[in-house]
C-alpha cells in the first residue's frame, strides 16, 4: 500500500516536468527529426514528400539540382568542431590556474571572485559582443592602445576573423569552464598533494598522478558544458565574425531565417545533435572508467 | 654516539590572523638515535606538528640546523628527503588501488613493474593486509585504511618514520592493539620513529623516548618512567598520568625522611636528600603511590568510581584543601563517605623544588 502511495505522489511530482520537457523539448525535437526528410516548400514551410538530399547536400551524394559536389557544409561542421574543441582548450588553460589560486583565497576574497565571476550573466551577451567589437575593430581600443605606445604600425584586423569568433568564444564560456573546475579543485585533499610529495614524487609527477585524476571529473564536466553550446553557437560569429568566421550554428539559423529552407535546416540540425550526442556519450563512458570507483 | 637526526635551535614563528607573532617552535635542540621510538607529546599548539612538517619538509625553519645522517636536511624539498609520514588522515589515494596507493613511492622512483608488485605483497603482508592489493581505499575500514598508510610509507625504506597523530582516528581497542604493532614493527624494520601525539597513554606505552612539548619548547626529554616518576615541573607533572599536587613547607629533617606540610596542615612525607627546614617545595604523588591503611592522611572518601580492577576514590583530607586522587587495588569497601586513612612510602614522593 504503501509503496503505491509512494509512487503515485512520485508520479504526481513528475507530471509538470514531464509534461513541459515533452511539449516544449522532445515534440519540437521529433518534428524537426520529420521535417529532414521532407521537401522544401517554394516560400518556406515544407512539402510533405519523403526527401533525402538534404543529408544528400551535407554529405555529397547525387543532390539533383548542383552536380559537383562541393563538402562545403562538411568543411563548416568540422570548423565549428575545431573552434568549440579550441574554446575548450583556452578556457581549460585560462581556468585551471585560476582555479587553485582561488581555492586559496580567504573566505571573503573567495566570495568576491565568485561574484566577478558571475557578473556577466547580469547584462544581455549582445551588448557585451558589441562591447567586443568596439574593443576589435581597427580603430578600437586595442588597436589605438597598442600604435599609440608603438607596439605596432599599423592596426590590427582581428575583427571578422576567426580568431575574433574564438576570443568571443572563449570570453563567453570562461565562467561554464571555471565553476565545475573550481568545484572540483575546492575539494581536492591537500594532504594528498602533501603525501605525493612525502613519498618521492616531484611536482610534476604528483601533478600527473594526484592532481590531475582526481581533478578529472571538474575538466570533463567543464568540457562538455563548455563544448556543446559552442558547437551549436551563432551569436558570437554573427557579431564578432566574417565570411571565413561562419559556423554551422550561423548556417542553421540561414535556413530557417534568409534561405527558408526548413527541411535543409533541420537535416544541418540533426546532424549537430548527433555529434554531440556522440561526444557526450564518448565523455560519460570516459567519466564512469575515471570516477567510477571514487 | 652519533645520532641518526640532529636538530639544533630549530626557531618557526608564524603570523596570527590578528597581526600578533606565535612562536610554534622557540629554540628546540632534539637528537633521535637510529633506531629509536621518539614520541613528541604536548597540548595542541605546543609545536609538536610543526616540529614534524619541518622534519618532512612541509614546513621551513626560520632559523636553526637540521641534519639526517650528517647531511643537511632544511635545503632539500620533502620529495628529496629520507623520511616519509603516515599522515593523520592517512592521506590515501582514492584513485588508486591499496596496491598502487602502497607502491606509489616506488612507482614515482622508476621501480619496475615485477619488483614492485613483489615488494608491495611483502608490505601489505607486514601490517597484515596481504591479498587485499586489488581494492580501493573507500572499500576498507578505518583501521585498514591506517595499516595501508603505514605500508606506504614505510616501502621505500625511509630512515626516518613520522607519524602524525595515526591512530587518533581509531576506536580504544584498535588503538591499543595499534600501539603494539606500531611498536613491534618498528624494532623489525630497525628504523626511527618520531610519534606525534596528545595522547600521554600512547606515549607511555609506546616510546623509548617522550618529548614533553609546551608553547614552542620542550619541557622535558626523557624515557617513559623518568617522564612519569621524576617530571622536571609542574606542567609535565599534570600533563602525564593523573596526579595529585602538595605544595609543602618542610617542617623538619629526620634522617633520610623529612616531614612537610600544607599549607591547610596536611602532613606528608618526603625523602630528606637535600631539604632544609622552613624550605617550601610541591610535593606529587601519583593515585596508585597511596595505601588505605590504619594510618596516614585522615579524610572522607566524597567519590568512589568503579574502574573494573581498581577502585578509582576521590577523598577529601580531615585538615582541608583539595581532594586526592586515589587508586586502590583492592578496594572493596569503600563507600563514598568511608572515612579512611592515606599512607604512603616517602620513597615514592617526587619533589619539585618551586612550590
């Protein structure tokens, strides 16, 4: 009797999530899933017919309407691969030091940092992009700081460039990188670090052998949250990036906006989705082999 | 003789949150012999930790000379040091097998695999965990957990063990039963252990040696019965054992004994080698140093506490003042408010000559 009780309140405290995430999450999900194998209307929308040549356009087999096949989208996908993994990777190095440095701190210094590190969220990421591009453009304030105490000669062109899309990037996912670091460093056992050391092993060594393990989980969830919105990410290389600077996120939004093409959008869609699906599937079996036994 | 570790007036003051000046270690001058079991003892905040993070490396001096086997050791980093330590919360890797977590110092060494997988079999075997290599340290016990941080740190041979508080962690049976192994396996590696304690009964049981430690400097070094039966002062006196206090004025001298009083006329005696009449001394006796007899000390038993083979009396003197301590071996019969009579053998007062 009991038990039932339980699972029927269970089931009652249940229903609204369910509800929202199947309305709101997995309905959008499927229709998107339907609409990659559908035909393009002529004025957007789509024409209920099976159609597979939008996968056919992303990965080259006979398309009907261009002959040569160019992986073009291909080439955009593993762009926007690169930069989300190079985002990754300059956040990491950004954040791990920090991170320490910030476990060290005094309480109150602590709190204060937490703050700093939180602040962005309160104003809108479009204006601080902007903010950006009157820092980037060439006659920015990088650029006047940099000739006017003669560093260069003549002004940098950083904006509209992929370095501009992986600066913006990497400004925009520092604090997704640092918390679960910080979380993870916080809770490492000092006297490990102290053991290492006691038993032999040089910086380096209790680096690679006790730092680093049982900091993992802190990294690899840092990288997946840091990793996904990357991938999928338009806003940045809308404002910050040119023609060489677009990502798979900017052509899907394309599609659905300027090209009106739906179906072609939504296949791009899946495509993105499986990658990252990938990925994290990839990472938790990696987490559960790390972190399994700790 | 020369000593396996020399420290020569070893001084570390460390800064208060406040902006004052604590000297955790004030002057301390220390020889451990090669094979010895040196306890050091004190409150917390006598130094004693302190002293043994400066010995690993995890603490610098600010002044002072510290040498292992004649070499210098302040300039070494505690990776470059022939010490190791079995830490207070045993310090192990969670990431890592007990098998792994005891060879650790032989894998960061460049030892290869088979002589490693060998030498941590013969370790885990010495603190009696063989075959237990292949599970994490979240899967064993506390007392378990305690005997891998032991086989770890003693695998690379160190000359030189520390031990920081290790058992403080264990229940009184585990302890005990600790304190004799700790004990035997240090005479069967035949190398020196330094033991942090604040546990008197530990280092009684244990040590060659007891480093009796207060606010920065060492109090009294001695074995545990010259510790016990002849401290140098008052402090060393309270610290170890229960004890009980008189501070006399000596009345007269009789041949080889001297009678003395409190101040509240309680009469004790003492041995008379060198007291002078009207001279005021403290007087200790320990609880155990007493007889219920037909004469002696008047007074009423005010608590009686059943302690299995010893009956534990608190009693309060005829002629006032604080209560003794007593301990009887026998002691059936007495209640609280017996009156009783407390005699002792003057042989077996120590006297310190403040009072």
């Amino acid at each position: 009797m009991a038990m039932r009780r339980q699972s029927v309140v269970l089931g009652m405290l249940l229903t609204p999530v369910t509800l929202f995430l199947g309305v709101f999450f997995l309905l959008p999900l499927c229709i998107i899933a339907v609409f990659s194998f559908l035909s393009p209307g002529l004025y957007g929308g789509v024409e209920w017919s099976f159609y597979h040549w939008n996968y056919g356009r992303i990965f080259g087999w006979a398309d009907g309407i261009i002959e040569i096949y160019e992986p073009i989208y291909l080439q955009i996908l593993f762009r926007s691969l690169s930069f989300a993994a190079l985002t990754v990777g300059l956040t990491l190095i950004l954040c791990y030091p920090v991170a320490f440095w910030v476990s060290r701190l005094s309480e109150r210094w602590r709190l204060v940092f937490m703050f700093l590190i939180t602040l962005p969220f309160f104003s809108s990421l479009i204006v601080r992009l902007y903010a950006w591009l009157l820092i980037l453009k060439p006659s920015g304030l990088l650029n006047t700081v940099l000739l006017s105490i003669g560093a260069i000669s003549e002004p940098l062109e950083i904006l509209y460039t992929p370095t501009a899309v992986v600066l913006g990037m990497v400004y925009v996912m520092v604090p997704f990188m640092f918390l679960p670091l910080y979380s993870a460093v916080d809770n490492l056992d000092r006297a490990q670090i102290e053991a290492s050391l006691d038993l032999g092993a040089n910086r380096l060594q209790t680096f690679l052998k006790v730092v680093l393990p049982q900091t993992l989980p802190g990294i690899m969830g840092g990288a997946v949250i840091v990793f996904i919105p990357s991938v999928g990410n338009f806003v940045v290389p809308d404002v910050l990036g040119g023609a060489k600077g677009l990502m798979i996120g900017n052509l899907v939004e394309q599609q659905f906006l300027s090209s009106r093409n739906w179906p072609f959008g939504s296949a791009l869609s899946m495509i993105i989705m499986a990658v990252v699906l990938t990925v994290l599937l990839i990472s938790a079996s990696r987490a559960r082999k790390a972190g399994g036994h700790a | 003789m020369t000593h396996l570790l020399e420290i020569r007036n070893a001084r570390r003051t460390f800064i208060t949150p406040e902006g004052g000046h604590l000297a955790a270690l004030d002057g301390i001058n220390l020889d451990v012999g090669a094979n010895e079991f040196v306890t050091l003892l004190g409150p917390s905040g006598c130094g004693k930790t302190t002293l043994l993070r400066a010995i690993s490396g995890f603490e610098t001096l600010d002044s002072g000379t510290m040498t292992l086997g004649g070499a210098d050791l302040t300039a070494l980093p505690p990776f470059r040091r022939p010490v190791n330590t079995v830490f207070q919360s045993y310090a192990l890797f969670g990431h890592m097998t007990v098998a792994r977590n005891v060879g650790y110092a032989l894998e960061v060494a460049g030892v290869g695999k088979a002589s490693r997988e060998a030498q941590v079999a013969e370790a885990l075997e010495k603190v009696g965990l063989a075959g237990m290599g292949a599970r994490r340290p979240s899967q064993l016990s506390g007392g378990q957990r305690q005997r891998v941080a032991l086989a770890r740190s003693i695998i690379a041979k160190p000359r030189l063990l520390l031990l920081d508080e290790p058992l403080s962690a264990l229940d009184r049976n585990l302890r005990q039963q600790m304190q004799l192994e700790l004990k035997t396996l240090q005479h069967a590696l035949g190398i020196a252990f330094i033991f942090v304690t604040h546990d008197q009964e530990e280092a009684l049981t244990m040590s060659d040696r007891i480093v009796v430690m207060r606010s920065g400097h060492i109090e009294q070094i001695g074995t545990p019965r010259e510790i016990y039966r002849h401290p140098k002062n008052r402090f060393v006196a309270e610290f170890i054992g229960e004890t009980n206090l008189f501070p006399v004025t000596i009345d007269r001298v009789d041949g080889e004994t001297a009678l003395a009083r409190t101040a509240e006329g309680v009469e004790m005696h003492l041995p008379s080698a060198g007291r002078k009449p009207g001279e005021q001394v403290t007087a200790i006796l320990r609880p155990a140093d007493f007889n219920l007899g037909p004469t002696g000390i008047p007074g009423t038993v005010t608590r009686a506490v059943y302690l299995g083979s010893d009956l534990y009396l608190f009693v309060q003197p005829q002629a006032g003042g604080p209560e003794i301590r007593v301990i009887s071996r026998d002691g059936a019969g007495f209640d609280e408010g017996a009156a009783v009579h407390l005699a002792h053998d003057p042989a077996r007062v120590h006297v310190l000559e403040a009072a």
